[in-house]
C-alpha cells in the first residue's frame, strides 16, 4: 500500500487579489483529490468568525470561500 501526502502552503497578501489565491487551493484540491492534503495558509485575514475582534475583506472572502 503506499501513501501520498501533499502539502503546500499559500500567502494571501493584503494587496493582492484573494480569488486568485482561493482558485489556487480549488487546484491543489483537486489535483490531490482522494488523497490526504495539508495546506497551511497564512491569510493576512481577521474575521470575527475565527474570535478575532474585526473582519477585514480578506477575512471576508475567506469566510465565504469556507463555508461553500
């Protein structure tokens, strides 16, 4: 039996566009589909979702791309 793990990790820069990013993880997804996959991702998002005390619009498009 072999096992095939994936990891990656994604930056969200505040001056960048987030979507771009979050097609990004929808491809690393996908690629991996059926296999285990760690992707650590440093947001640069504040939501009040995750017990911070404010959302900015990264957070907010993180918090959509989450719960779709």
């Amino acid at each position: 039996m072999s096992l095939r793990i994936f990891a990656a990790r994604i930056y969200l820069d505040i001056i960048e566009e987030t979507d771009i990013k979050t097609a990004k993880v929808d491809e690393i997804l996908q690629f991996n589909k059926g296999f285990v996959t760690l992707i650590a991702i440093d947001g640069s998002s504040r939501s009040t979702v995750w017990h911070d005390n404010q959302t900015n619009s990264i957070g907010k498009t993180v918090e959509k791309y989450l719960i779709r």
